[in-house]
C-alpha cells in the first residue's frame, strides 16, 4: 500500500507533525521528538526528515539546525489558522504529484464524509475503483456493507462528522442494544469497555467507524478501549480542526483511565482536575504514579511533567491549541459529574519508556476488529438507518 499512497502518506505525517508542534515554538530535541512521533503519530523513522523538509518548504518549520545527518531542533512556525494549515498541505499534496488512485482515493473519502454511498455510483474510474476500494479498506479510510445486494461503502470519519445522525437513526432499527449502548455513552462519554454491560455491542461499533474509539495501554499492559460519541460539538472541531478534538479525546481517555484503573491513586473527579488544569502555571495530580497515569498527554505535548520530592504533577503547556482541546473534554465529561476531589525527571525519552501507549480513533479501529463484531446484516442494517441511505 506504501507505493500507491506514498504521496499522500508523506503529506498526511506532515499533517499530523504540524498539529502536533503547532504553538509550541520550539522542538529542541528533534531526535526525542523523532521517537514521539513514531509512536503517536504514526510517523515513519526513515520518512522523519524528508516530513521536516516538507514542512521547512512549506515555512512551517525554520532554522532548523543538524548534526551530521540528523536533525537536533527547529523552529515551529505552522498557521494559527486551521484551514490556512490544511489548505497549504493540500498545495504541497498536489504539487508533488499524487497518483490517480491516491487522487480517487481522498476523492471519495471526502464524498463518503458527507454519507454512504453505493459503490457502482462512485465517481471512480471503472478500472481503478477495485484498487480504490481496496487501498482504502487497508488504510480504514473506507468500509464496504452489503445492503439490499448491493454494495454500499461508507466512511469511518463519518463517527466524527455526524454523530448525532447515528444516535437519531438507532430508534429506526430493531437493535436495543446498540440504542442502550449509545445512550450509555451519551450519558458518560469515554465508558471504559472492559467495564460496560454492553462492551461487546460498544466493541462492535468502534471497530465499524461508527463511534470513536481512543485507547490507552492499562497498567497491566493490557489495551483499554474508550467509547466516544462526540455530540454536541461545532462543525469546525469535528472537520477542519479535528487535531484539537483528537487532542480532547486523549484527554478524556487519560482522565477515564485515572478514573477507573488508577489503583490507589484513582482519580475521583476528572471535572475538578481539568479545571485546576486551565488555571495559569497550575500543577496539578502530585502522586507517585502520575507519570505512568498521564505520559499520553506528556508525549502529545499537552502537558509537562513537574517531579519534587519523589512525586511528580502535571502542567499544561500553555498554547490556544491545548487549552481549546482541554475544555473541550470537559464538554464531553460534562459538567453534571460529581466534583468532589481528594486532598522524577521528565522529558520525551523518560515518557516513551513508560506504560500508556495511546491509539487514535481511526488508529484503534484495526485492533478493535479483533473482538466479535456485528452479524452482517445488523451492521447493513445500522449503516442504512444511520447514514440516511435507501436503496433505490
């Protein structure tokens, strides 16, 4: 899939590498940043270099500064603006001369955004649309259901885009246990799987693309998966400025995850803790195992860690970005929660060594289809009465 992707692949690590550095001025580590960038960002180690000079081309990055052949620091200097920072990507996209497939490919991910679509009325050229669908399905940017014998592809992103549309359309279709499974999630957003009644049903719905999904490592090593259905949130943050919702949806997975498997140090009220967050040079859960609880953020460089006499608190790195994505995943815990709250050296390196690996939305939905799935006519079914589509 490499080869016939290997443009659009290029450009979207530059994507997710400019959102990440995005307001943080400075990357002095670019080796440490390197390894981040691998594990969150889905950045290939070889392909790092030639991302920064996409970026440096685009003066997204400057003065950056080498080492023999590495690459030791840079300046950031992406657009404050999303859709400024998307749009010169896409110049960047099509300048370098994408492939027919790639161009068919991000053609008709951005058509299915809007819904499903029969495959055989894909604006696809006839001889590519095997191959379209095909690197699409590998990449998850695609799935195809069989609705009424005829095959009908719809977009993950779609769990993003519109997710009231599928919590509406579950009153249309004859399975309660999906409608109660999302109706746990809308009243608790991030429901632990593992933890739920309905965790097989919630299971099943992340790995369709139809809820999102972020996951984090559990201190056992085992993967916790975290059930999403972003409602009520602008049209801007579920499209053109979806890194400060992925962003949120970290956020919510690590509070959820102190929450419910913190051991002795659970955290009793996420709302309290986000709050203290946004207060200016605030350090907030000082305990012995807040490394291990919050290296997500650390290494998504949300927050720093502060460490004295043997314990160590979060801070927030203070850029619009990350205190936007914070308050934003207080939306989704929702204020009605209950607030009441209980009275080591950092860096990227310390981070990456320790326990809580996490795993986007579109990236968990790979792991996700390892556990039971819906019967294949139900999963039909939901696509039709969700995505608003009959046949004709």
């Amino acid at each position: 899939m490499a080869s016939e992707l290997e443009v659009t692949q290029l450009v979207g690590m530059a994507a997710a590498v400019a959102a990440w550095i995005k307001g943080h001025d400075v990357i002095a580590d670019a080796q440490a940043f390197k390894l981040v960038a691998a594990e969150q960002l889905d950045v290939l180690p070889f392909a790092f270099d030639r991302v920064i000079e996409v970026l440096a081309e685009l003066d997204f990055v400057r003065n950056v500064q080498t080492s023999g052949h590495r690459i030791t620091s840079f300046y950031e200097t992406v657009p404050e603006d999303y859709e400024r920072m998307y749009g010169q990507l896409g110049q960047s996209w099509r300048a370098q001369g994408p492939t027919e497939v790639e161009a068919s490919l991000l053609g008709v991910v951005d058509d299915l955004s809007n819904g499903p679509k029969p495959v055989d009325v894909l604006d696809v050229d006839m001889s590519a649309l095997d191959d379209v669908l095909h690197i699409g399905e590998e990449a998850e940017a695609i799935q195809i259901v069989t609705v009424e014998h005829r095959r009908v592809a719809y977009s993950p992103f779609f769990a993003y885009e519109k997710p009231q549309a599928i919590g509406d359309a579950l009153s249309e279709i004859g399975l309660e246990q999906v409608a109660a499974a999302f109706a746990e999630v809308k009243g608790f957003q991030g429901t632990p799987l593992s933890t739920s009644s309905d965790g097989a049903v919630l299971s099943s719905l992340v790995a369709a693309g139809l809820m999102a999904g972020p996951s984090l490592e559990r201190p056992d090593s085992s993967r916790e998966f975290f059930a999403v259905a972003p409602y009520g949130l602008g049209a801007d943050v579920l499209s053109i400025r979806r890194p400060l919702l992925e962003k949120a949806l970290a956020i919510l997975a690590a509070v959820r995850m102190g929450q419910h498997f913190g051991g002795v140090t659970k955290l009793q009220s996420p709302v309290a803790l986000l709050n203290a967050l946004l207060q200016s040079d605030r350090v907030v859960a000082w305990h012995t195992s807040t490394i291990r609880q919050y290296a997500v953020l650390q290494r998504l460089g949300i927050v720093r860690f502060v460490s004295s006499g043997g314990r160590s608190g979060i801070q927030l790195i203070d850029t619009e970005d990350n205190k936007l994505a914070v308050r934003l995943a207080l939306d989704l815990v929702g204020e009605g929660e209950a607030t009441t709250t209980k009275g080591a050296p950092s860096g990227l390196e310390q981070a990456l060594l320790t326990p809580g690996h996490y795993r986007t939305q579109i990236q968990g939905i790979r792991q996700a289809k390892r556990r039971p799935l819906f019967d294949p006519a139900d999963l039909a079914a939901m696509v039709e009465a969700t995505m608003g589509w009959r046949p004709e």
